[in-house]
C-alpha cells in the first residue's frame, strides 16, 4: 500500500520529469524561439519550396502588398514589411501550449511526489464525546478532534446509504458535520468520513447499572458482525456469546455450543438468559474517520491549471506567410504546424479578397 513512495516510482517519476525537460530545451523552446523570429525570404524561388505557395498577377506590386497588408491586419496577423515583400505571422501562442503542457506535468509529478514524501495519513475509529489528539513534531497538542454525534442514515430494507459525524475542533467555536463525498477541510488537514463501525454496547444484567463493554469485529462470522462473550455466572462459567451486525440490532445470544438462545432489541425489554434478565439498553457506532495533510495538493493543482492552460493553447495553429511582388507578379508562401489543408484553402480565398479589393 505504498507503492506511490516506493524508490522505484518515485525513480520513474524522476525519470519522466527529466525526459521532460529535456524535450523542452532541446525542442520546444527552439521551436517558440523560431515562431517568434522574423524570417526573410527575398526572392519568389524562396517562396515555391515552402509547403504552400501561390502566384498571381499583380501589375502594381506595391498597391498589391498594400492591399494584402491591409487584409491581414483585418484577420489579425502581425506584419513585418520591407520595400517589396512582407512577413506575417499568426497564432505564435500555439508554440507556448507544448511548453506548458509540460511545465504542467513536472509541477503535478512534483506535487505528487512531495505529497508522498512529506504528507501524512492517519484512520481512527471514534466513539462519540471521544477525542482524537493530532500532535506537532514537538509532541505539542496541534488539534483535537472530539466527536460529538454520529449517525448511519439507512434505507428502507436497513442498508447504509450515508454515514454524518459532527465533530467538535479545539480551535474552531462552531461543531463542523463531514459525511462520504463531503470532507472539512482545516488547516491543511483534510478529514475524510471513510467508515463506521460498533464500538461498545451497554447491557443491563439482572438489577445491575447499567454496563458499556466493548464490540469486536468477528471477520470469520462476516465482513460486518461484531460482538462479545458475556460470562453469567460470577465464576465466569456459562458464558454466552452477543452478536450484532447494526446499531439498530437486533442482537442475537448463542451459547457456548453455539446455539440460538434469543434474540435482543436495543432499548427493549429484558429477556431471561441462563436463569439471570438480560437487557440491552444501546449499542454505540464509531465513526471511521481518514485524516490526511497532503502538502503538495496546491502544486498539484497548478500542475493541473497549466496543463489545461498549455493544452488549450496547443490547439491554435502558428502560421507563417510570406509575399514577394517582382515582375508583375505576387508570389506567396506559408507555413502552418497543424490543419495545413484549411490553410491551403484559406490561402487562394485571401488572395482573391485582395484582388477585389
């Protein structure tokens, strides 16, 4: 139950994070440093070799790289012009979506890690009006959990649907309630409500007061079956076995043969057991509590953000476009990281708005 702290994972992860890096100085980081580079290409045999190219006739170059100037900036595209030809460029913030798509995944792998590392996790079963003390390093008294009323809501047939504690801390003046799926959080300590179980049952045997004495779980009898062996007699001989798998019981008495006797409902009358009236006032449920600290849980969500972030921006497509006007003519170039075929087509289209305009 340790695997996510053991030497190897954790080597793993150091290894993942590394290759990482790595990918990202030696490509990413070059390949925004190229987006954001203004290239020259003077010549129209510059512009055939590109990925996408297109001539047409212009007998004004000038006015033509005006007019393309002119649409572009329209479409957003940042110029670059010199006396006859132009640079543009759009979507340079695609090249940052790798590069924090990564960041992202070392900030989460680092969250992971130091949570594994440094963070603490700690169950406990209480009883009601029980406390549970959290000490510092120091052996001082952190926090204390003290456990005011628990309560299993079940459905018709009797099944557990939800489990609700209300808990009393040392530093808060308002009690707090936590149920599955619903933990508090408090001062980087997040408590969890993980299970329940019977703590104790409190009988009355013949005139006595009466008496709480300790549930255990019997996992041969059943995954949820608690219950005790009650001596009868002040030797300690004749004892009888009390058996219960709810609060709400009924709880069942067998024999040292391990036959049936009665059966006992909580806060019921009493029944004769061996010669002596056995009464069973209450039976007490405990409430299952998980309490974690995990420090590195805020890096881990960073880790998340940036990643959604980078992943966001890795969608938009870095174009580059080239125009050359010689000869009476206008040549045009481009180049695009993703979804080249879209702007192959949008690339005539954009020519014949200039042509119109």
């Amino acid at each position: 139950d340790h695997v996510y702290s053991s030497t190897w994972f954790l080597g793993l992860i150091a290894w993942l994070g590394l290759a990482l890096i790595l990918c990202s100085w030696r490509r990413q980081w070059p390949a925004l440093q190229a987006a954001r580079r203004w290239i020259d290409y003077r010549s129209p045999r510059q512009l055939s070799k590109l990925a996408i190219a297109e001539t047409r006739l212009c007998p004004d170059g000038a006015e033509g790289l005006a007019k393309l100037t002119t649409v572009l900036k329209v479409r957003g595209w940042q110029i670059q012009t010199q006396q006859d030809r132009l640079a543009a460029r759009k979507g340079v913030a695609g090249r940052v979506g790798p590069l924090l798509v990564h960041t992202g995944m070392v900030l989460l792998m680092l969250g992971a890690v130091w949570g594994a590392l440094a963070g603490n996790r700690l169950e406990r079963f209480l009883a009601p009006e029980r406390s549970l003390d959290l000490l510092n390093r120091n052996g001082d008294s952190q926090l204390e959990i003290t456990l005011q009323d628990f309560r299993v809501e079940r459905d018709p047939a009797g099944r557990p649907e939800q489990f609700r504690s209300v808990l009393a801390l040392s530093d808060s003046a308002e009690p707090q309630e936590i149920s599955v799926n619903h933990p508090l959080r408090h001062r980087g300590i997040t408590i969890y409500q993980a299970d329940w179980a019977l703590a104790a049952i409190n009988v009355q045997i013949g005139r006595s007061p009466e008496l709480q004495l300790p549930l255990q779980t019997y996992p041969e009898l059943g995954d949820q079956v608690w219950g005790l062996v009650l001596p009868t007699r002040p030797d300690g001989s004749e004892p009888v076995f009390l058996s219960l798998e709810s609060e709400q019981g009924p709880v069942a008495v067998y024999d040292s043969d391990g036959q049936a006797l009665t059966l006992l409902r909580p806060g019921g009358p009493a029944q004769e057991v061996k010669g002596l009236p056995l009464r069973v006032a209450s039976v007490l449920p405990a409430s299952g509590l998980l309490l974690k600290r995990d420090p590195g849980v805020p890096l881990v969500y960073l880790g998340f953000a940036v990643l959604l972030l980078g992943g966001g921006l890795s969608l938009i497509a870095t174009r580059q476009l080239w125009a050359v006007a010689s000869d009476g003519q206008l040549h045009v170039g481009g180049l695009c990281n993703r979804n080249l075929a879209a702007f192959a087509q949008e690339l005539p289209a954009l020519l014949e708005e200039v042509q119109q305009g």
